[in-house]
C-alpha cells in the first residue's frame, strides 16, 4: 500500500501471467532437460554409442538457447513486472527471503556458467570431465527449483510462518514437498517431449527408434509422478482453499473447470507419451506436436488453479491482493486508506469523486480497470431502468446495507468478511466509502431515451 500500483488496461495479473508460464514452460526444461542430457551422454560413454552423444549434443544447442537465453530474459522480466504491479508484495517476499534469493541467484550463475562450458567443450575435453560439466548443470538447475518452489508456494501456504515469521517454516510449508514432486515430474515430461524433437532428426532409423523410446520413458515416468504430486498437492491445501475449486458446489466454477482441464490434458499426454514408448517407430513429428502441446496445456492450467485459489490474497492470511495486510483492517477502517496510499490521496481534489478515484485507485486497480481487462464500468453499467433504480436506492442505503441487494454484484464492500474468494474486504472510513460509490456510480453511461416528436 505503500507504493503505486503501475496501471494497465490488459491487467497487471495477466501480463505476469503470461511472462511467468512462458518462463516456468522453459525453465522447467532446463532443468529436465539437463538430467536427460545427462544421462543420454552418460549411456553414450559408456555403451560407446555415438548416436546417443550426437542427440545429447543436438539438444545442448537447445538447452544454452532456452536457459541462458529465453529462461534468463523472461526470468528477469517477471521481476519487473511484479515489481510494478504487485510492489507490497515483492518487497515482502525479498525482505522475508533475501537469503534465499541470493542463494538461488548464485546457483542461477552455475547454471549459465556451466551451460555455456558444458556446449563449447564438445570434442574439446575428455567425455569423464564433459560428463561432470552437464551433471553440475543439472545439480545448480534443479537447487534453483528447490528454493523458489519454497517460496512459492508459501505464498498459497504459509503454515506456520503465520505466526513464528521463521525462514524454514516459510519454506518448508504444507504444499512444499507437494508441489516440488509435482515440478520434478513436470521437468521430466517437458525434457522428454522437448527432445523428442532433437531425436526425430537421427537419420539412422534403429537409432532413431531406440532414443525415442528412451525419451518416451522420460515422459512416462515425469508424467506419472506430475500426476501424483499434483493430487498430493492438493490434498495438503486447507479445506477453505480446496472448496474454492473442488466440491459438489465449488465457490469459483472457472476453477473448477481449469481443474478438469489439468486432469485431461495429463491424460492425454500420458496416452501419446505410452504410444511413443511402445511403438517409437510410430512417433512421428505430429505425435511429438501434440504431445507438446498437451504438456503445455496441463502445466499451464495447473499454474491458473495455484495462482487463483490464492486469491484473494497474495500472500495467503498475510496480503490482500490489493497490497493491505490482514493485520491492518482494523486500523484502516478507523483512520482511512488514503491515510496510508498517500500517492493516491494526491490525485484528490476533496470532491467525492476524485476522492472515491483515489480509493479505487488505492484499493481495486490491482485487479480492476475501468475499461480494459476486469472492467469496473461494465461492472456497474446498468442493464435497464429497473436494475438502475435498485443499484442508486441501494448505494444510497445505510450501514450493514452496503452489503445487501443488487450492490454484492458490483464489489465486496463488507469490512467484516474475511473469506469472501476472490475480492478482498473494502476498507477505509465511512467518508471514503461513500466517495467509492459515487466514483462507481461516475462511471455508470447514461441510457439514452429515444423521445418521439410531436406532431
């Protein structure tokens, strides 16, 4: 709250969304695909077959390309992005965790550093030293994994560290070694599926057989053990985040649905993956397409149902998605948010509506626009005569009021409710409360009457 919220007519979230499982695709890879290359060269040592060192030198090319490239570039991008959109948050997370972003940042280096030595040492050193270059690799890519999925997933969990604020308890939170099964098999599947491709290009049909079955066994086994960390994670989320998406009557059906798709598009991967491995002759370019594809879809929808049971916090019983801490409510209702969101009382000129803009400004654009993504005036936007008279005679209401009728509908404005699922509790004074209805009611587009003229 202390910090402004940078403003963008496609959402915030969405644009870290889409940077963030457009890096976590990738760098998941990187870290599979380190263990696959380094158990390809090491068969290849030590059968004394050439073919499998070609493939493992096909997909190091890959591998710089996506990890110290792509991974690198992406990577720095969702701090970018999260540190203009959710700015309370990221400082949060470094201030709590600065040991183990700097621990991670140094594994990161060994990573690049060793990828790159590991692609210009080809025929250059002998295949023992080469071999410890890419497991060193794999050792500094998957340490990485280990400490980001800890605080991660404390961000959906944080357990204990609610009440003691210890490191280790933050860490090892109740869906962290969940969640770390299920990003180990999602490596092992992505590596597999990525390298099929490198295989495909083996001009040797038996070759090309023999390590597309190899790589279909990758994608086997990553497929079966995402699969039990997944239901393993969420199995260890609380009761109140599980009855978000699951459920008889789940709170929010989009997530629900998002979970169907998880489930679906693993099985789908599962069966191509079981194709290739029993018939390699038969796995052809678009099998290996769509095998992909599916990988891509059942990693990325299992992304959407974490980040969005976590709402509406960002830091699950700690931070509101829109930057108030939990432990603040009562403060900000006695004093005021724009008490504390100075760089939004700025933009008031003390009329209710300038001053019910700053509060929006302070309190909803974390997830709101006006016109762009989750749009507040199609929100308030009346669909009829009638509709409009029930919104104005509830806006004008009084005390417990705001909370009744047709109101619900266009936000949360309840300073007592703690649980509703995806909208955090509005704070502030009576006085700004007011100034934030007549600021929604500001943006309602008159209806225009057509009058017949008179003859």
């Amino acid at each position: 709250m202390d910090y402004p919220i940078w403003n963008l007519s496609m959402g915030g979230g969405v644009l870290i969304a889409i940077i963030a499982i457009t890096h976590v695709w990738v760098s998941h890879f990187a870290i599979g695909g380190g263990l696959a290359i380094a158990i390809v060269e090491t068969l290849g040592v030590r059968r004394h077959d050439p073919a499998l060192r070609n493939l493992a030198k096909r997909a190091s090319l890959m591998l710089i390309l996506v990890s110290t490239v792509f991974g690198a570039i992406s990577g720095v991008g969702i701090w970018v992005t999260i540190g203009l959109v959710q700015p309370a948050a990221t400082s949060a997370l470094i201030h709590n965790y600065v040991w183990g972003w700097a621990a991670e940042w140094g594994f990161f280096i060994l990573e690049v550093a060793t990828a790159l030595l590991y692609y210009a040492t080809w025929d250059k050193v002998r295949p023992r030293t080469h071999l410890l270059i890419i497991w060193l690799y794999f050792f500094a890519a998957y340490m990485s994994l280990v400490i980001i999925q800890g605080i991660i997933s404390f961000m959906l969990t944080p357990g204990h560290w609610i009440e003691t604020r210890s490191f280790w308890d933050g860490i090892f939170n109740p869906t962290y070694f969940p969640g770390l099964l299920m990003r180990t098999g999602i490596c092992l599947l992505l590596a597999g599926a990525y390298m099929t491709f490198a295989a495909l290009r083996e001009p040797d049909g038996d070759a090309r057989r023999r390590m597309v079955g190899l790589l279909a066994g990758f994608q086997v086994i990553g497929g079966f053990v995402a699969y039990g960390g997944y239901r393993w994670w969420e199995h260890s989320l609380p009761e109140s985040v599980r009855a978000i998406f699951l459920g008889a009557s789940p709170i929010v059906p989009a997530l629900a649905t998002t979970r169907l798709v998880v489930l679906w598009s693993l099985a789908a991967f599962l069966l191509f993956a079981l194709f290739a491995y029993l018939v390699p002759r038969a796995n052809k370019w678009p099998v290996a397409v769509v095998a992909l594809l599916a990988a891509f879809t059942f990693f990325g929808a299992s992304e959407r149902v974490r980040e969005g049971v976590r709402k509406p916090f960002v830091i699950r019983d700690f931070m509101f998605s829109n930057g108030i801490l939990v432990s603040e409510i009562a403060d900000l209702n006695q004093g005021g948010i724009l008490k504390k969101a100075k760089w939004a009382a700025r933009e008031s000129d003390g009329t209710p509506v300038s001053m019910g803009r700053a509060v929006y400004r302070a309190e909803c654009q974390a997830c709101h626009t006006i016109d762009g993504y989750s749009s507040l005036r199609k929100l308030v936007a009346p669909t009829d005569a009638d509709t409009l008279g029930i919104v104005l005679s509830t806006m004008r209401s009084e005390g417990d009021e705001y909370t009744s009728g047709k109101y619900i509908e266009l936000g949360h404005f309840s300073t007592q409710k703690l649980d509703y699922p995806q909208m955090p509790p509005l704070v502030g004074t009576p006085q700004e409360i007011e100034a934030l209805r007549a600021y929604l009611l500001s943006l309602q587009k008159p209806q225009t009457v057509e009058v017949p003229h008179a003859k």
